[in-house]
C-alpha cells in the first residue's frame, strides 16, 4: 500500500531487488517530463511483486513535486476518487471541486492544466484493477494528452486480479496507440534474490523460492512468521504473525481490516474505544501509520485477515463503522462509502438511502456502470420501497445499463418497469416504457417484440395528445422502419416525429427523428439525406447531445462506407472515433471501429483490418451489431488470405443477424458466406443468397441488391439483373464486361474485387495483372483460381507457387509475422515485442495466435522450432504491400 492520497512521497532510499534497471528507466522518464516530456506508465504484476515499492523508489529519487491518488478496493468504488485526491494535492483551482453537471469535463481539463504548468509532477495512480468507470476515463484523458505537459504519470494494477484485468486490458487497449505510453510488468524474484532477502533467516533460498514463487512480500511474510513449518499461502503467513498478538490487539486489526484502504484515527478509536493495543499492531509489522490514519503494510494482508473475521462479528463491525461514519461531518456525504458499509451490516434503510445517492453522483460525473452497480444493490435491499420510488430506481437502472451496453438488463428492468405502470393504469408512462422497450429489444437483436412494443406505444399515446413520449414513439417507429431499409416506413413516421417535435421544441426528439430521416433517404443515393443528417449533428452538437453527435458519424460514416463512398466514408469514420474519444462513448466508438475494419478489408489493407476486427471482438462493450460487422470482417478475411476456419465467424455472425431481421446485417454475412462458398467450391452459394434475396430485391440498396446478384450470377442462377444494380461494378461484371467492372473497383480503390472482376476476362493480360493483384494481397485461393484460368487460356508459363518475395515463407506469414517470429526466437515476451514494434500488445498476440495456426505448434518453442524447419530466416523484412496503404482511423 503506497502513501496516503494526496501525500507528498517520503523520499528516502528505497532497497528493491532486481528492479534497478526499470527504476533508472522511470527516472530517465521523470527527468524526461521535467524537461516537457511527459508521459504514462502502466505498471502491472500480481499482487506482493513489489510494484508500491518501485513506484516509492522512483517517487523518493525523482526531484520533482509528487502527487498520489488511489482506488478503493471497494465491490461499486467511489467515483473519481482518486482523481480528487490528486486534485487536492495538486491545489490551486483544481482543488476546488463542486458537483455541477459539467464537473467531470472541467475537472479533467483542470488536472490537466496543472500538469502542463511550470511545477513537473508525478502522479501516481495505484491499484485501478479497482477503479471506477469515470477514473478509468481520466486515464483515458490524461494518456492522450500528456505527451504536452511536465508529467509523470505512474499508474498501477495487478494483474491476477480477475475483477479488474478486463477494465485494465480495455484501458491499455484504448491507449496502445499512445506514444507516450510505456508498460512495465515486474516478474517475481528469482532464487537468488529470494537467498539474498532472506539472508539467511528461515528456509534455503530454493525450498523458499519454490512455496512463495518469488513474491517478495510473501517472502517477508513468510520470514516474519518466525521458526516452524513454511506456511502455504500468503494467508496463512499473515495469519502466523496474527496469531502471535494479543486479544485486543487482534480486535485492532479486525476493525481496520474492514475498511477498504486506511482508518482515520478518530473513527478507530469509536469503534474500538480502547486503542492501547494499536502499538503491538505496528510493531508486529502489520500496521502502519499514514498521518493521522492507520493501514496494513499490504493489501494482501488486509484481505487476509478479513476474511478470517467471523461473519457475525464482520457485519457488526460494518455496522459500528456505518454508524460511525454517518454521524461525523467529513464522512456523512461520502455516500458510496456509506453504500458498501451499509450493504456488508446488511442495514437494508441505509442502503437505499445511501446507495440511491451514490448512484447519481456516479451518473452526474459520468461513473454509468457504477451507477448501474448502485441502483442494483438498491433494489436487492427493495422490499419495502414504495411503488413509486421502486418504477423509479428501475427506470434509472435500467437507462443506466442502457448506457453501458448491458442491453439484456436493461431490457429486463424496463420490462419491469412497464408491468408497474401498467398495474397503475397511467397510460402516458406505460407508452414511453414500450417505447423504450422497441428500443432495447432491437439492440438485443429481438426485432419481432421490438415491432409489437412499437405498434404499442403508439396506439396507447396518440389518444392522449401532442407530447415528448409520442415524439419519441414516432421517432423510434422510424427507426425501426430505417434499419429495415423500409425507406417510404422511415420517412413517413420520421416526418411525423420531426412535425411534432418541432411544434413541442423538443430538440432531443427532433435530432434522433432527423438523423433516421436523413439516413434512410442517403441510403438510396437522395442527397436531401445528407442534409439531414448533418442537421441533425449541428442540432445535437449545439445542444451537447453526445450520444446523437455520434449516432450522426455513425450512420453517415456507414452509409457512405456501404455505398464505397470511400472519400467521405474514411472522414467521417475518422470525426466520429475521435469524438467517441473526447467524449468516453465506447460502445459507440466500437461501432465505428468495426466499420472502420470493413474499410480498412475493402481498400486492401487486411492487417489493419484483422487487428481492428480483432481488437472489436475481445472488447466485452460491443454489441451484437457490432460483433455482426467484425466478425464478418474476420470471416472473409481468412477466406480470401486462405486460412484457416473462416466459417466459424460467419456462424456466430449469422446467429447474431438472424433474429433481428434487418437487411444491413443480414446482407453482408450472407454475401461473406456466398464468397467463402465460391472461394471453397462447397457449392452453397445459391443457398447462402436464398435466405435474403427476395427481401433485398423489395427493399435493399443497389449495392445489396448488386452483390447478391452478382454471387447467384457466379452460380449459375441469375435469370435477370434487377433494377437498380446496373450502376454498380456487380452490373457491369454480369453485363459481360469484366474488364470495366475492374476499372470502376479501381475508381473505388477495391484492389481485391478488381481481381475478381478480371478473372471472368478472356484476355490473358486482365487475368496476369489478377493474378498479380492476388499475390500482393496474399490471397492464396484467388491466386490458385487466377493460374488455373491462365493455364485454361493456354498460357505456356504459369506461376508456380508463391512470388519470389515470398518463396522462403512457405508457411505464407506476412511480414509483420515474420518480424514477430524473429524477435520470439530471441526471446521476447509479447510486452517487449510489442515495445520493439511500437504496435499494441493486443496485436502482438493475434500475430502469435496467427504465427501459430500457420505453423500448426502448439506453443512459442514449437513454433520457433518449425519455423527452424521450414527454412525461414530470422531477418527483417519490408512492409507488406497492404500495410502502405493511406492511413485509417483509429
């Protein structure tokens, strides 16, 4: 446990083994950002290796100003904790924080101003494995921007802490493209330093190193615990030294061990009355004085002896510290600490009133998935809540959760909600909860109750008259009909939301409203579409509508992305992931990225798109939408490289489109699964079309229409281009002119599609330059169909196996693969490959995964052994031809 929040470091000389080389390397950073250099570390291992510890020596040697913060290891922190108490270390008007609806965006900009001041700081950041959502975006902030400032921000978190790896992993994956981030993970002690720590005391260093496995505070436990049998667990050392203090002192122990972090002197001594016993405490090397408050040396040993409280004398515990802490000045607003310790005494009052509190705070500050967790623990202690106050606690709830993508739960709440005001026959509320209901059943991909809730909302508000709730029920009905590609539905009931929303000024409605509008009328090339939608952006961003600003990119980005309006499409996907960025909307942002992806496999820049269809896929925020666009992505991709197992993708992908009926994702996995069946000659592709072609001939793009066409073309099938393809490179090609529907995929920048249009050429030229085409992508089985159509033309020399290029990679690596598997053979972990590449370590691992499926090993040696084998040099080698293509956004 480091220093108290907000404290100056003590700057004594701090004894680490085997960290000398990382402490010199964050002093050089320290100097760095004195000079203006900023920058954030990540510092990771598991709980006990020593990471307080290196931060204490670097905070002790650094001349500059020190500033801590520090996160509760409570089940729904506190929001912005840590971020206050640098905030009141740094001081000047950063110290001065009130709760107004802005204070979030000010206090970040604020902290951030202090940094780039003349005074160079360290800030230091410890345990965010406990972090609430809205520190977590601070980080997110501060990571971004403080290359421009003279700080140091040091930042730790354990990484066998199973609650926190997935919120760290998101942090860490949202800033790899930061070039001011730098990871550390400290490995525990190897056997000589465990020797030279014991010195002597205890064990052999072998025997020692082997039960502690070189965690250096389970060694001192371990050493602490004086003579006798080696204790098993870091538990049982902490528990040896316990058992060795008297009764009272134990009592100490127990109250502390209670409250997450530390224990002010003053509300010990309430809730122990007699302290006399707290000396033997510190002595024993379990306790510590901060100041006026007291804390364990580690948290490992606060866990531990907590957990060996009785649970009958634990929820008393909680009860005195409640009682205690409610009747003081300075602790009586802290509401989310009231909310735990209320929830651990099971005081079920206390907890409503308490947890209810903490929950909008949370919200206000931008906290959602902490204020979903506060609104929960309410309604678990909810049995005498009023009617009302319970309708309410589960609107908030489940808006909340909405929020947050958890789309299931909010579903669920809103449900609930809707069975309430039914019950109460107020026919107003129960129409806006179907409203909502239409909402989040489509998200949930339950189109069919989404369509019912719909109909419902409206029949039960339009006899009550003009208002927000039939505004917003028109609005969604459009919406429904937009998705669907309906465009006369969308347009229709979206008219009548916008008429009525303008007449009640409800500037909220009116933005959605327009946004459907206009992107139903954009999808069929109507330019008045665009208009809209960018009136709809203007609208929302003059009235601080984040949430509309980027369902505005996103459906101008996509549209545009689908109709290969590339030009714009890559701009506008560029705005809107930036703006998600700035404004911390995540699933929003993994929207874009998958669409992003889509672009990236259109233009012929497969790595990008594997690792942003990569990087989609592992992120728990995305929603089913999204995972339909990645997963497509990554289902086509394998096929077209010809790796392996491309089906596997495009069958989740198909159960996710299936129940939600909409064309925009039903289309592209059944055109992906159409290729994959040409590319493998399973003969399914008739069958893959079957399944949308009437539906997309009624009421589909010409892009959808043209595609699916041009695949039951290649089957045999098509009797008849419909209306509307014709313009499309797919009409061109079906037409019989595969040399122009090649030269329109150029005009588009398709390099791919412009080789599968040329191999239908009787030309033999046109079928070279496919076959070029497919080499320089890496597209294996395009390759094989290309040389076998050269050879059907009568040419006398076909290309034999791969280019030159490539003829030592017989395993078909790409050449950031092969650059992975050199520095593997050397060695490096996939944190130090991914600092030598300056690349993420997220990507760093799909390029192992994928090094290893083409080299079929089951491990890293396996691997590098294979790659022995098979005769590929470990050298550097140039950039693939994909990867220097014009950037893409992140």
């Amino acid at each position: 446990m480091g220093p108290s929040p907000g404290a100056v470091a003590a700057r004594e000389p701090v004894r680490l083994f085997e960290r000398d080389a990382v402490a010199t390397e964050l002093g050089a950073l320290a100097d760095g950002a004195a000079r203006g250099r900023g920058a954030l570390v990540m510092i990771g291992g598991e709980a006990g290796v020593g990471k307080t510890s290196l931060v204490a020596r670097v905070c002790g040697e650094a001349p500059i100003r020190v500033a801590f913060g520090a996160c509760d290891p409570l089940r729904t922190p506190r929001p912005l904790g840590p971020v206050l108490d640098l905030a009141r270390a740094l001081g000047g008007p950063v110290a001065r924080w009130d709760e107004e609806p802005t204070v979030r965006e000010r206090l970040f900009s604020d902290v951030l101003g202090e940094l780039s001041g003349r005074q160079p700081t360290v800030v230091v950041v410890e345990d965010v494995h406990w972090a609430d959502e809205a520190t977590l975006d601070f980080l997110r902030f501060l990571g971004r921007r403080i290359g421009g400032t003279r700080a140091l921000a040091l930042v730790t978190y354990r990484t066998d802490d199973v609650r926190g790896q997935r919120p760290v992993a998101l942090l860490l994956g949202d800033l790899a493209t930061s070039a001011t981030l730098r990871r550390v993970k400290l490995q525990p002690l190897s056997v000589a330093a465990v020797g030279e720590l014991a010195d002597g005391r205890g064990p052999d260093a072998l025997e020692l190193h082997r039960v502690t496995g070189g965690n250096p505070f389970f060694v001192t436990e371990v050493l602490a615990a004086g003579p006798g049998p080696v204790p098993a667990s870091v538990r049982d050392a902490v528990l040896a030294r316990a058992g060795r203090l008297s009764p009272g002192a134990l009592e100490v122990l127990w109250t502390v061990a209670v409250v997450p972090q530390r224990v002010e002197g003053w509300l010990l001594e309430q809730v122990c009355g007699d302290v006399g016993s707290l000396d033997e405490c510190v002595a024993a090397g379990l306790l510590c004085r901060e100041g006026e408050s007291l804390a364990f040396r580690h948290q490992l040993a606060r866990e531990a002896l907590e957990a060996d409280v009785p649970a009958d004398r634990r929820r008393a515990l909680h009860g005195r510290v409640l009682a205690a802490l409610k009747s003081a000045p300075g602790t009586r607003e802290d509401v989310a600490r009231l909310a735990y310790h209320a929830e651990a005494a099971g005081n079920a009052e206390s907890v409503r009133r308490y947890a209810r509190r903490a929950a909008a705070q949370a919200a206000l500050v931008g906290a959602h998935r902490e204020a979903a967790a506060q609104y929960a623990r309410v309604l678990r202690f909810g049995d005498h809540l009023q009617t009302l106050e319970r309708l309410d606690v589960l609107e908030r709830y489940s808006f909340e959760c909405y929020f947050t993508g958890q789309m299931r739960d909010a579903l669920c709440a809103r449900e609930a909600v809707l069975a309430g005001w039914r019950h109460s026959q107020d026919r107003g509320r129960e129409g806006a909860s179907l409203t909502w209901i239409a909402r989040l059943a489509w998200f949930t991909g339950d189109r069919e109750r989404a369509e019912r809730a719909s109909a419902q909302a409206i029949e039960l508000l339009e006899p009550l008259g003009p208002s927000s709730e039939l505004a917003m029920a028109y609005g969604q009905r459009a919406g429904l009909y937009m998705v669907a590609q309906d465009v006369a539905g969308a347009v229709a009931w979206g008219e009548k939301a916008i008429a009525l929303a303008r007449a009640l000024g409800d500037l909220d409605n009116l933005s959605q409203a327009l946004n459907d509008v206009g992107t139903a009328k954009l999808s069929v090339g109507q330019p008045r579409g665009r208009e809209l939608l960018h009136e709809s952006l203007e609208l929302a961003m003059r009235g601080d509508m984040a949430d509309h600003v980027a369902r505005a990119w996103i459906n101008l980005a996509c549209t545009d992305i689908r109709s290969r309006n590339y030009s714009l499409g890559l701009e506008e996907l560029e705005q809107g992931i930036n703006f998600c960025l700035e404004h911390e909307l995540g699933p929003q942002r993994l929207f874009l990225l998958a669409w992003s992806a889509q672009a990236a496999l259109d233009l012929g820049a497969w790595n990008e798109a594997g690792d942003r269809a990569g990087e989609v896929l592992e992120h728990p925020g995305a929603l089913s939408i999204t995972r339909v666009t990645a997963l497509t992505v990554l289902g086509r991709l394998r096929a077209r490289r010809g790796d392996p197992d491309p089906w596997s993708p495009l069958e989740e992908a198909a159960a996710l489109a299936g129940p939600a009926g909409d064309l925009r994702r039903l289309v592209p996995v059944a055109t992906a699964r159409a290729e994959i069946a040409w590319l493998t000659s399973t003969g399914e592709v008739m069958r893959e079309t079957d399944r949308v072609w009437a539906a997309a001939c009624g009421r589909g793009t010409a892009w959808d229409i043209g595609e699916l066409a041009f695949w039951r073309w290649r089957a045999g099938a098509l009797e008849e281009l419909p209306d509307g393809a014709h313009a499309t490179p797919y009409g061109l090609q079906i037409a019989g002119d595969p040399r122009g529907a090649g030269d329109a995929w150029a005009r588009h920048g398709c390099p791919y599609e412009r080789a599968i249009a040329l191999l239908d050429s009787e030309r033999m030229d046109d079928i070279r330059e496919a076959l070029a085409e497919a080499e320089r992508l890496g597209a294996r089985p395009a390759t094989v169909i290309a040389a076998r159509r050269l050879r059907e033309l009568g040419a006398l020399r076909v290309p034999r196996g791969p280019r030159p290029a490539t003829r030592d990679n017989p395993a078909r690596l790409t050449a950031r693969q092969l650059e992975v598997l050199t520095l593997m053979e050397e060695g490096l972990r996939n944190a130090q490959i991914a600092q030598r590449l300056v690349i993420s370590e997220r990507t760093v691992d799909h390029h192992v995964s994928a090094i290893l499926r083409k080299l079929e090993a089951p491990s890293r040696r396996e691997a590098c052994a294979a790659a022995a084998r098979l005769g590929l040099t470990a050298r550097p080698h140039a950039p693939a031809a994909q990867d220097r293509q014009r950037p893409l956004p992140n």
